[in-house]
C-alpha cells in the first residue's frame, strides 16, 4: 500500500473512532478510563488514539510471565512509553503460585488480569476499563462461541459497551490499525504465541477467518441487530420471574433457577467468563459467591442474588451535639436519639449515654473484629455474627459497626455488646435504630414472606 493510501486511512480511523465514542460511548470524554495495555500493537494505538483525543486516561499492564524475555521486552516497552508520555502506569507481575488448578492458561489469565483491573477501578475511581477489541475480534467471538454450542452469546456478539467495560475500537478492522500504527509510528511488540494454533481463538483467526467474503463480514452487523431485539425480549422475561430487580441488584429464587434460560441469557450479560455460568447455577451453600466483571453472583435466603455494587464504607463520624440525626451507612439508614425509654422495642439498640465517650464512630467490619458479648463475657467474632445472620460475603463491608471508646457496641441490629447498658437509673438513653435499604432491604423483605 502506498504512503498516500497509509495516510488516508489513518486518517479515517482517527474519524471513526472519534465518531464511535460521540455516537455510543461519550463517557470516555468524562472521568478517567483505565486502558488495558499490552504491548501489543491494537492496544498499543488504542494508547495512542487516547492520547491524541486528550481523553483522561490511565494505563494498565499484566506481565504473566508466560514467555520470559518476550513478556519482559513488551513490560519495559509499556514502561518507556509512560515515562516519554509522563501517563500513569499499573504494572502487575504473576507467576506460577497465581494460577489455579483446574483452569486453562488463557482463564487464569483472564481472570487474574480482570482481578487487577476490578481493584485499580476500586481503589483509583476509574469510571471503566477500556479494551483494544476491533472487528475482526466480533467474528473470532462468533466462531468461538458456535463451537461452544452458545448461540446466544456467539449472535450477540461483543457489545461497544458492557457493565464498565468499553470497546471504542470495534468498528475498526485489523488492516485500518495497522496503517494507523504506521501512518503515525506506534511502537508494539508481536506476541509469538498468537501465532499458534493450539488455542481455540488462534485456529478461528487462522483457519477460518482469511477465507471469509469481505461482503459477509460486513452482515455481521445485522446479524447483531436481531440479536439485540432477543436480548431485549428475554430480558424482559427475567425481570418477571425476579423476586426484586433493578438496575443494580436482583434476586431470583432457586426454585426458578435450573433450567431457565432467561436466567442464563441475563447470566452471560454480565461478563463472566463461559465456563463460570454452570458454577453459578449450581451454587449450593449460603453466602458462597462467584464475581464477574460488572458485579457478584452469591447465594443469600434461598435466593441467587447479583449485585453491581461492591460496597466499601469510609468511617463516619457522630458527635452528640448533633443528634437527633439520620445517617446512610453503606446498607443501612442510621437513626441516632435520646429517649426516655420506658419498653425496650426488640429491633432498636439502646446505650447508657450517661458513660458514653463522644463523638462516637460508624465503620466496616475489619478482619479479627470481635464483639464482646451481652448477657456474658465471652467474645464472639464479627465474621462469625454475620456467617450467622447468612449476610453474604459481599455485603459484609456494608454492615455498620457502631464505634464508641475503640470498642464495638453492636453491629448493626444483629448483634450488641456488654458495653454502656442501660440499667433502671440511668437518665440518659441514646437510641440506635437501622433501616435496612436497598439490597439488603429487598433480602429481609423476601426472608419475612416464607
């Protein structure tokens, strides 16, 4: 190709992808993206349109260690890049302790590198994790998922945008990124091993792919199409045969999970890998979780529940001069008085305030927090009290603890302490009352009806 025709291209994909990010994907023009990068020549010019674009940005990368120099030529390439750029860089190494038995390299992988991103997202606030996926990459996906006897999924296709995980390069094709990558000199390293055929994606990128019509590589969008308006049908199913749903939770009960296949529609939306799917059907004990990209599947009242959310809960402070006060804490609405009680109602926790170290504290639960016990003076871990109230493992961190003089008083309406209780002359009461809401609301409310 000639250097006119290099140049008219990169042109053009400049365009295209700009125009892709206006017409589906305009939040990677607002908070910061987390670019997975590998070295690789498609991520690589993903990098490299960011940049150009202005767009806020972060990069990063996994070393797997799985081809010694060449993977450590593709991490001090990265490196470099960042330097000269002066970008932000997250860099991970793994080794063989990383990987599980039991699954293929390519899914340890795959889960190990999604792991790191789930975390920086946690920990930084970035809004999405952007990927390098480009149209040839729809028809490996095709293929793939048709050999797995996934029809669903394999006509679906790879969305622009799925939970926060964004695509902006889906609509280019391999030969339009390369002459991108040289029309404006990008620097990538080869990865060897895509040149071989023992992996499944490598026998469809080589086999079957070259032989392909052009004219039938452009249906594929129509094909997405149909696709689209089944995955809006059978969603519509889901929500019906749901105990609650919304956009950030729902539960199904397990009398309605095996064999539905809106269920496993909804399912594989949320990015998990393929061969998670049946594990999560068959999740058999309270509180035991499996997580996907865009959230947690976990066994909670006889229920399968997914959550989007990941709830981590940043300590609050509460001083005496301002109650009476409300206060949202992770799963609970908060409400702080002082009353003169004359029956104690069950659902409510009551403190001597008279003895009371102010301001008092709301937080989460850290590991080997105990709680010391009313009515004895045995302990009890707080890991334990909420194993017993079947709260699940993802929820645990929205759990408040109440906080006074560096001891637990109780946690949440689960369990109080032996600490500040009210006898018959105390005078002063502070009273502590938790409304569960959202998730949490919906599990209480779905364990009252049995």
């Amino acid at each position: 190709m000639n250097k006119y025709s290099v140049l008219l291209h990169a042109k053009y994909v400049l365009k295209s992808f700009l125009n892709h990010i206006e017409s589906e994907l305009t939040e990677l023009k607002g908070s910061r993206s987390l670019l997975a990068v590998s070295g690789g020549r498609d991520s690589m010019v993903l990098w490299h349109l960011f940049d150009s674009l202005k767009l806020p940005y972060a990069v990063a990368h996994c070393n797997f260690g799985l081809r010694g120099m060449e993977s450590d030529a593709e991490t001090a390439l990265v490196e470099e890049k960042a330097r000269i750029n002066n970008d932000v860089l997250f860099v991970e190494r793994y080794g063989s302790l990383d990987y599980k038995k039991g699954e293929s390299t390519q899914e340890n992988a795959r889960n190990l590198r999604y792991a790191f991103f789930e975390k920086l997202k946690q920990t930084h606030g970035f809004g999405r994790v952007v990927t390098a996926h480009h149209f040839m990459d729809q028809w490996e996906h095709l293929f793939i998922y048709l050999y797995r006897h996934n029809s669903t999924t394999a006509l679906r296709g790879m969305p622009s945008s799925i939970s926060s995980t964004y695509r902006p390069m889906l609509k280019l094709t391999a030969q339009q990124i390369e002459e991108y990558a040289i029309r404006h000199g990008v620097s990538y390293l080869n990865d060897s091993s895509n040149a071989e055929t023992k992996y499944l994606r490598n026998k469809v990128r080589h086999w079957i792919i070259p032989e392909l019509e052009n004219d039938l590589l452009k249906s594929l969008e129509d094909v997405h199409m149909n696709q689209v308006m089944i995955d809006q049908e059978l969603h519509k199913g889901f929500k019906k045969i749901c105990a609650f749903w919304n956009e950030n939770y729902w539960g199904i009960p397990l009398s309605r999970v095996q064999g539905n296949p809106y269920l496993k529609a909804e399912i594989k939306k949320s990015g998990i890998h393929h061969s998670l799917v049946e594990k999560i059907l068959k999740l058999s004990s309270s509180g035991s979780q499996i997580e996907a990209p865009s959230g947690v599947f976990s066994l909670s009242q006889e229920m399968l529940v997914f959550s989007k959310q990941r709830f981590t809960g940043a300590t609050k402070t509460v001083y005496q001069a301002d109650l009476p006060s409300t206060i949202t804490f992770g799963s609970h609405e908060i409400e702080f008085s002082f009353n003169e009680v004359e029956a104690f109602d069950k659902s409510k926790m009551y403190f001597n305030a008279e003895k009371m170290e102010w301001p008092i504290k709301i937080t989460n639960a850290n590991e080997g927090d105990r709680i010391d016990l009313f009515g004895n003076s045995r302990s009890q871990k707080i890991s334990d009290v909420f194993i017993n109230a079947k709260i699940p493992f993802f929820l645990r961190a929205a759990i408040p603890l109440i906080i006074c003089d560096e001891r637990i008083l109780c946690a949440a309406n689960l369990k109080r302490s032996n600490h500040l209780l009210v006898k018959d002359a105390t005078k002063k009461i502070l009273q502590i009352s938790f409304k569960p809401i959202g998730l949490l609301e919906n599990l209480v409310q779905a364990k009252s009806k049995k």
